[in-house]
C-alpha cells in the first residue's frame, strides 16, 4: 500500500497529535514481519506515524547470529527505527516439553492453591516472585538488556511497551528501564489466562500499566488496572470493493481457514465437518491459507482429506499476501475459525468482517471478544465439530443470511476495530501511563 497516500488520509482524520516529541522503545517477539504480531506492531506504528511526530524504536528478534541497528526509516511525522537481537540457539530441535500432564497439573495447583493463596502469597509469595531469577530460554533473545541499555544512552525515551514479557529477555530490558526511570506498560497478545504464569505475573507486578487484545478471563490481580487496547486492522484497505476477482474460482463455495498449517488452528476439525457437511448434500471448497509450519501434520491433514474423499475440495494456498489474502476473502462465502490455540483476539476475524464474510469459531481464548454471536458470526463451543457443521451449513445455504451478517460484521469492524480507534487508544494508554 502507498504509505504516502495512507498519511495523507490518517491525517485528515487526525485533530491533536497528542504524542508530539516522544519516543516510545517496544520490545517484542517478533520478527521484522511475517506473524500476527508483526503485523499489528506494523499497522499500530504506521497509524501513530502518521497521527503524531513521535519516534518509535522497535526491538525485535532475528535469527542472525548478530544484531543489526539501529536503523531509522522516516515514516508518516515521525520516524521509526528498528534494532535486531539475535534469538539463543535452539539446537535444531524445537525443545518440546518431557514434563507430564501430571506433573505440570500437580504445579499448577500447587501455584493456584499455595502459592497464590491470598494469606501466602502476602506473607512470602509477592516478594518470591519479585525476586525470582528467570532462565533463559531457547528462542529467547540474546543481549536484549544491553540493546535497551544502549538506546537509553543514546536517547531521552518516555516509554518503555513490552509486547512479550515473562522471559528473561524481557526482565532484562524492564530491569534496564528501571535503572533508566523509565516508565514500562505490559501488552498482552494472547489470551489472559498467561496473567496466571509465575514469570509473567512477576513482570506485570514491576510494570507501571498491563494491557491486553480482549478484556476476558482475567485475574483478579489486574482487573481493576487492566485496559483492553484490542486489535485493529485498516479497514478501508480491507473493504470488499477493493478485491480483485481470482483466477481460478473454485466452483463450490469457499469455507476459508487463513492460519499457519498446524495441529492447534483446527484444520483436522473443519475437513471433519466438511465430511458432515457432504452427507448432509452440501458440497463446498476448504481452502487453506497459511504456512505449512509442521510437515508431520501436514502428512497427518492430507491423510484425512483423503480419508474423507475430499481430495478434490481442498486447496492449500500457502503463505498469501495481504492483497491475496484480501482477495480470497471476498472468494469466500464463510470463514472459519476452529482454533485450540488460545488466540489474544483472532486477527483474521477481524479482517473477514471487515470484508463482509460472516465468521463461524471456536469460542477459544478471546475470540468470543471478536464476534457478535449470532449478528457477525457464530461461536461454537471448542471441539464441537458437529455445531461447527450445523453452523456452517446454515450460511452456505442462506445468501440471505450470509449478507445481513457480513453487513454487520462490517459496521463493526469500522466503529471497533478500524486503525484509527485503535490509535486513540494506545495515544490515550501511554499518555496515562507517561503521566501518572
């Protein structure tokens, strides 16, 4: 998209510029593109370039085995700059855990039920968890404290936004804002049950403000001081009149799942639905769009496809471009969504509304926070593949109904998560946190 264009319209839009002269550090797991974060880190800064003269330094990971930056790229009024720290080796394996689901249980409730007991947690527990050293981690990044450490040295900066923490890269860079009086706010990208985790409740209790994508499950802990800063997308690069016919339509209609290709997005799920839908005469197109992230499951996906004798209603498209992605949203009369991973909100049901396609999910970690069950989409308990079918089902046989949906999903993509409210409320958060 034309960033120039893309400014000029935010700032027709744009009334004060209330973050004027500052300079925001963010540290995150996060590559310089590709995922779910990245893309909301790219959409948040270039909105709030293009409303407010401020800098943003982004600290993000690489696999190089060393950093590089910072690099300044002028964008909208102001200026954003990336810094790159290399990730710990994780050996060519991907260090899955040999703990067993008894003994991660019997932790748990040792947690929940000792440590966290209001009479223990007072007495001892706070001050354990506060002072708690925390290992680092495969996948971690290497000399994040030091990179922090350097852009304090080099620049006055007003706020510190930790969009991972709970790691010890993270306390790294949050001991270095301390030691820098600079003021440091927790934002949340997943579901809020993390809230629980030892490492990351430790964190939240040293940091000045905590933030999340959804305001649902949350401990008691930070209820009272939590602000749901939730997603947003750029709804008028996301608008149905924008998309451009594909090449090769399928010629049933198109149930899109647009996640990475792996066990926990719920593929298996929706070609298991898709069978019950074929019995019941209803024929339709899967199509998958995402990386093929584990090519054990992908074995294991085309497996059932074949079992299911649905070979042919199956497309994986891979890893699509925004504008792809665009496109084949508008291809599809449904998008479905039956994720086990407990999701932060689900940006790509965001993107379906905004395109008019009604949503069908599973009401997995904040996703419920993302859909008006019943008026944008509807919400199916998680693992429920014969109400993922009978939902389904009813919208590929209902233009009607599929049109009323997506008019709404519409409204609310634009009045709740258009890039524009998203801005106001990240402004409004670190000014709160900047000035307490």
């Amino acid at each position: 998209m034309d960033s120039d264009r893309f400014t000029a319209r935010i700032s027709l839009m744009t009334t004060t510029a209330t973050l004027d002269g500052l300079t925001i550090l963010r540290f995150a797991h996060a590559f310089e593109s590709g995922g779910g974060t990245e893309r909301y880190l790219d959409d948040l800064d270039r909105i709030l370039l293009a409303r407010n003269a401020l800098t943003v330094v982004r600290l993000h990971l690489t696999r190089k085995p060393e950093g590089y930056g910072p690099v300044a790229e002028p964008l909208g009024r102001g200026t954003l700059m990336r810094m790159a720290v290399p990730i710990l080796a994780e050996n060519g394996s991907s260090m899955p855990d040999t703990k067993s689901s008894l003994t991660l249980g019997v932790k748990q409730k040792v947690r929940d039920w000792g440590l966290y007991n209001p009479l223990v947690w007072h007495a001892v527990g706070a001050r354990w968890t506060a002072s708690r050293r925390l290992p680092r981690q495969p996948g971690q990044a290497v000399g994040a404290g030091q990179a922090a450490a350097k852009i304090f040295r080099e620049r006055r900066v007003n706020l510190v936004m930790l969009h991972f923490f709970g790691g010890a890269d993270a306390g790294e860079v949050l001991s270095e804002s301390r030691q820098a009086c600079v003021p440091v706010a927790l934002l949340n990208h997943y579901s809020n049950d993390r809230f629980l985790n030892l490492p990351i409740r430790k964190h939240a209790m040293l940091a000045d403000g905590v933030a999340g994508v959804n305001g649902l499950g949350l401990p008691g802990y930070v209820r009272n001081g939590f602000t749901n800063l939730s997603d947003g997308i750029d709804t008028d690069f996301f608008r149905r009149a924008n998309a451009r016919p594909l090449a090769q339509p399928p010629v049933q209609p198109v149930i899109l799942l647009p996640a990475r290709v792996v066990r926990e997005k719920g593929h298996l799920d929706l070609v298991r639905a898709a069978a019950l839908l074929r019995q019941s005469g209803h024929e339709c197109c899967l199509a998958f769009a995402g990386r093929l992230d584990s090519s054990g499951f992908v074995d294991e996906l085309r497996t059932a496809i074949a079992k299911a004798g649905l070979d042919n209603n199956v497309r994986f498209l891979g890893d699509l471009s925004v504008e792809q992605l665009r496109d084949w949203y508008a291809a599809s009369a449904v998008v479905a969504f039956p994720t086990y991973h407990h999701e932060g909100l689900g940006r790509v049901i965001v993107e379906a509304q905004a395109m008019e396609v009604p949503v069908v999910a599973y009401a997995t970690g904040g996703v419920p926070d993302g859909i008006d069950s019943g008026r944008t989409g509807y919400l199916v308990r998680t693992g429920e593949i014969a109400g993922l079918a009978d939902h389904l089902q009813q919208l590929l046989a209902s233009p009607t109904l599929r049109a009323t949906m997506g008019r709404a999903g519409r409204a609310a993509a634009e009045s709740r998560f258009s890039l524009t409210a998203l801005a106001e409320r990240h402004e409004q958060f670190y000014l709160k946190i900047i000035n307490q």
